[in-house]
C-alpha cells in the first residue's frame, strides 16, 4: 500500500503533510439576496482524493481488522488507527507468550514454544505486522526500524511483503538510502544475505536491476559468494545489470565474477544471454572485451534462436549509416580523434581495460593531432552538438564495427558451410532491410556467399534493398558482386512473380516517406494512401473528366448552333440583296447605279461584342467589311 500510495504522490494523506482545508466559505448569493456559505473547490479537490485513498485502504484490509476504522472520516484517521492498533499488539505479544508458557502443562509448553519460535521467525505472522517497518524502509527512516527490530529481531531477515521481501530488498530497491542499507547490513548474519524473493532473486539482483552499485558494493563486500546466486530463470545479478543497462554496476560485477567458480556466466546459455544482453544495451566496449577474453561466445546461440550478429544488426543507430548529422557535424565526426582499445595486447586485466574503453578522449602527440583538435573547436562553435557528444558517436560507431569484425572472424573459425550460414544468413537480411550496409560489408568479406541469401519470399539482398530503399546497400553488393547482373536481371522473380523492376515500382516504405519534408512530401501524399484510396482517388479524377467532357460538349453545342443561327441570318441577307439588285438592273442598265442602290438597300447592322467569344466576333466583324466591300487601309 506504501508503495502504491508513494507511486501515486499520495502519501501526503496519511502522513499529515497535507491537512484538510478550510471546507467553507461565505459568499453573497444573488438568488435569496444574503450571505451563504458553501463548499470552496479546494476542499472538494481534497476531499476527492482523501476518499480515494481511504478507499484503498480499506479495500485492502480483512473482515477482522475492517471494524476498528468504521465509522472514521479521512484517510489520515484511519492510518492513524490501524497503526496504533499493530503497534498495541506488538507490544502486548511477548508478554501474552509468557503468560501462555507458564501456565499450561509441559506437553502443551513444548508445543507452545514451537509456535512461539515459528511467530519468531516471522514465518506465520500477517503482513500487515510489518506494515511499519515497510513504511520505515521506504523513507530510509533508520530510527524507526531500528526500535522495530529491537522489538521483533526476526524482522531483519523476514519476508515483510507479498513478493517475499525482505527489508534488505525493499531498501536497496528505492535507490537512495545507502546508509540506511549500511547499517541493516551491518546487524543481518552474512548467509541473511542471500535470501531470495518469491522469483528467487537476492538483494544484489535487485541492486543490479535499479543500478544501485555503492549497495552491491556493500553486500558484497560482506558476502563473496552473491554474485553467483542464480535465480529460478537461471540468471545471475551481472545478467541483470547487463539487461537494465547500469553499466558502472556491469564494470563492477565482471571482474569479481570469475570463470573459474560455478556457476558460471561466461559459458554455454548463461554466456550468451551476457553477450546478447550487452549488445541489446549498446554496451559495445563490454561486448568488444567479452567477444575477446571469451571467442566462443561468438560461435553460440541461443536457445530461442537469437545471436550475437542478430542482435547487432538490429542496431541501426549505433553505426554511421544510422547517424544523422549535418554539414558541420558531419565535418566534426571526420577530423575528430579517436582510439580504440587493442584488447589483444591487454595485459593489465578486466577492472583497467574496461575503464580504459569507458572514455572518448585520446592523447594527442604529433601537431597534426593538435590542429585538427584547436579545428574541430572552432567548428564545434557553429553547431548545437558538443565536439564531445560527437566523438563519443564515433567511437561508438567504430566500436561496433570492429565487433562486427570480430563475431565474423569467430564464425569464420568454425570451417564449416552450414555453421556459417545459420550465423550470417538472417542477420545479413535484417541489415539489408535497415540500411546498415556496414554489417553487410563485412559479412560478405568475410562468406562471400551470403550475397546469395533470400528471405522466405525469396527476395536476394539487392532485391531487399530495392524493397526498402535502402541505395547505400545496393550500390554495395552491386559494386561487390561479380554476378551483379544476375542479381539485376528482371528474369530472376519472387515467390510472387514479381521481378525487380516490380519492387522498384512499389510504394517506398512509411519510415521513408516520412523522412521527407516540405513541400517535397505534401507532392508525396497521395501515393502514401492504400490501394484503396488510391481507387477512391482514381474515380473521382474520372468523375472530374467526365463532367468536363460534357460541359465541352455543351458548350461545342452551343456555339455551332450560333454559328447556324450566323449563317441563316447571312443567307437571309444575301437572297434578299439579289432580289433587289435584279429589279434595279431591269430598271437600270448603268452598273455604278446599281452598286450604290443595292448598298443603300442592303441595311446589315455592324456585329456587337458581348463578351464571349473574341475570335468568334472578330470573324462576324471580316464578313461585315467584306460585304460591305470596305477596302483595306
């Protein structure tokens, strides 16, 4: 209940550091013309969570024990009851032994003292009886366990809550209280220890999980023996420090776990669990030490089918193909030094290479060196990266790289085809899908013929890497491979039918449509929908072309009918205009006269313009000149 009440901030409820507020206050009320009082909001607010938390409480608490906190109104009342209430039977119970003890027979004594000494030793006791000592614990309050455990020793070695806790657990658990786990190391045996919880873990294990190192450091200091105390999954406290990633605790724990004591980690499953866990944590520089103090661990797999290359080829960040940096940057990570630890010279042991692997910065002797640093200062004044955080990536970068190399010379050692291909064969892909064309270089260097690996859907490399997008892996093995046109030829398809000129033609991938920005992606995002939208969207463009059509065929039908009604007009005209000039020539046999008379008849208004059509009115305006005979100026 502590720690749920403490996860939540709520502890301020029960332990009076959050006081109810003033629950009323008077206002004028505009209906009744008069003061009233009502119910302020931060009383409501308080009240809220003050119900919310007695409601835990008492949810929590047995049909016994429910009826001393009736009846009681806020939270902190009822932690007050209960508290008082464990506390008055505690300090009743040694007297009630006693009692018992001299006043029954001695067939019933004996048995008596049996129950007596099982009470002792915590093992029949309810939890709730330690209900302080947890809440002690969880405030690294000393004092208050201190005067807990004079009252009840056996209280230093039980197990105080549902998980099967002890207090050694629990204090090491929150991280903080390092003196408070001093001295309860202090008063517990060496063998209380190692006492392990309900999943069979010990408080070193725990120490490993939260990356407590100055606990581990105290416990074992006290007792060698914690580092090999395996847990019911068979997992040892390194295992653990190397899965949370608390690398000071795994620098700590690897020289003081020794290959030569059982169990041991560094061999069979337990090793290569280490060595996939340190990848998995990008601990590359614990890896590079492993994979050489232990080769073999390079040649194992798991249980569950992963690997060492597995795991790293996953890591797509961790290599330079998956950094991103700008201009500046880029021209940083270039020029910046950085050394990497030869483990096959070390001579000194673990605890100094490791400590050795831990730091980025190198020592710098020639001039050279000396300008490219006071250089890469005054370009690391111009961008928002520290020079330092870069260098540290570079030699991350490099530190995987040559783990790569060195898993792949391991394999190598094997001498044997099947051995290699179930080591390199689904890492390659995987690498192929991510991009990282580093780990695909050097295992094909190092077995040429993982150029030919397929997938289920037989895809090659070039195949994948034309599916993801991915050109620096293509332009790789099309670079690398003698057979690159083979690899190439649309007439090598899939299990689909599909060549490579059909992959190419697919949509690209969301993690690379998305990497696009601008105006570039908005272009992009009708091919970002699925094939059914994409129909969607092809129907309605149909639709547009199709009302077009007809608003063109409307209009068309529209102007020829003006064109018709144009020329009706005209013909009208014109048969009218030789009717009058065959009754003037009759009448008159002088041609001059009949022009200017059949002119003066013939009345043909001059076109208006209405706006519609320029070309269509220009061309009414040239028949108007025409059969007005106007010459041209």
């Amino acid at each position: 209940m502590l720690v749920l009440l403490e996860s939540q901030d709520l502890l301020c409820f029960i332990n009076g550091t959050n006081p109810s507020p003033a629950q009323k206050s008077t206002v004028y009320g505009c209906s009744t013309n008069s003061m009233e009082e009502i119910e302020k909001p931060d009383y409501l607010l308080w009240r809220r969570s003050d119900r919310l938390v007695k409601g835990w409480i008492i949810g929590s608490l047995s049909e016994e024990i429910l009826d001393i906190v009736l009846g009681l109104n806020t939270a902190r009342d009822v932690w007050t009851k209960l508290e008082n209430h464990f506390l008055q039977d505690s300090q009743e119970q040694p007297s009630k032994k006693e009692n018992s003890v001299d006043t029954q027979s001695p067939s019933e004594r004996d048995q008596t003292k049996k129950v007596i000494h099982i009470e002792d030793r915590g093992e029949e006791k309810d939890l709730s009886w330690y209900l302080p000592l947890q809440k002690a614990t969880l405030r690294g309050d000393w004092g208050s366990a201190k005067r807990f455990f004079d009252r009840d020793g056996s209280a230093l070695t039980a197990k105080i809550t549902s998980n099967s806790y002890t207090a050694l657990h629990i204090a090491i658990g929150t991280g903080e209280a390092i003196p408070f786990v001093e001295k309860l190391v202090e008063l517990m045996p060496t063998e209380a220890l190692e006492i392990q919880n309900n999943k069979g873990n010990t408080a070193l294990v725990v120490a490993a999980c939260v990356g407590n190192t100055e606990a581990a450091k105290i416990l074992v200091n006290k007792n060698r023996r914690l580092p090999y105390i395996m847990n019911h999954r068979c997992l040892l406290p390194i295992h653990y420090a190397a899965a949370n990633a608390n690398e000071d605790l795994l620098k700590y724990l690897l020289p003081l776990t020794q290959n030569n004591v059982g169990p041991n980690p560094f061999q069979d499953q337990s090793g290569i669990q280490l060595l996939i866990d340190v990848i998995v944590s990008e601990l590359f520089d614990v890896a590079l030490y492993l994979v050489h103090k232990y080769p073999k661990l390079a040649t194992l797999k798991h249980q569950n089918g992963d690997s060492p290359l597995k795991a790293i080829a996953t890591k797509a960040s961790a290599f330079r193909s998956g950094t991103c940096l700008n201009f500046w940057e880029s021209l940083i990570y270039s020029c910046v030094p950085v050394k990497l630890k030869n483990y096959d010279d070390d001579s000194n042991g673990c605890s100094q290479a490791l400590k050795r692997t831990c730091g980025c910065w190198v020592q710098l002797n020639t001039a050279w060196e000396k300008f490219i640093l006071v250089l890469c200062r005054v370009i690391g004044l111009f961008v928002p990266r520290s020079m330092k955080d870069i260098q540290k990536k570079k030699l991350i970068n490099k530190q995987v790289v040559q783990l790569v190399r060195c898993l792949c010379k391991e394999i190598g050692s094997l001498n044997n085809h099947d051995s290699y291909r179930s080591h390199y064969e689904v890492p390659i892909l995987l690498a192929a899908s991510l991009g990282i064309y580093e780990v695909v270089e050097e295992i094909v260097d190092t077995f040429p013929n993982a150029a030919w690996s397929v997938n289920e859907d037989n895809h090659n490399i070039i195949q994948i890497a034309v599916i993801h997008r991915c050109e620096n892996v293509f332009n790789l093995i099309y670079q690398m491979n003698d057979h690159k046109h083979y690899l190439t030829t649309p007439l090598l398809p899939d299990s689909g039918g599909n060549t490579i000129l059909h992959l190419a033609g697919r949509l690209a991938p969301l993690h690379k449509l998305n990497s696009v920005s601008g105006a570039a992606l908005q272009m992009q995002q009708p091919l970002m929908a699925t094939n059914k939208e994409r129909m969607e969207l092809l129907d309605v463009g149909l639709g547009a072309v199709q009302d077009g059509l007809q608003r063109l065929e409307i209009g068309m039908a529209d102007k020829f009918q003006h064109v018709e009604t144009t020329l009706n007009r005209l013909s009208k005209v014109l048969f009218a205009t030789q009717e009058t000039s065959h009754v003037h020539h009759n009448r008159d046999p002088h041609p001059g006269d009949w022009q200017i008379m059949s002119s003066k008849l013939a009345k043909l208004e001059f076109p208006r313009f209405f706006g519609d059509d320029p070309t269509e009115w220009l061309s009414h305006v040239h028949q108007f000149f025409e059969f007005q005979h106007t010459p041209e100026t």
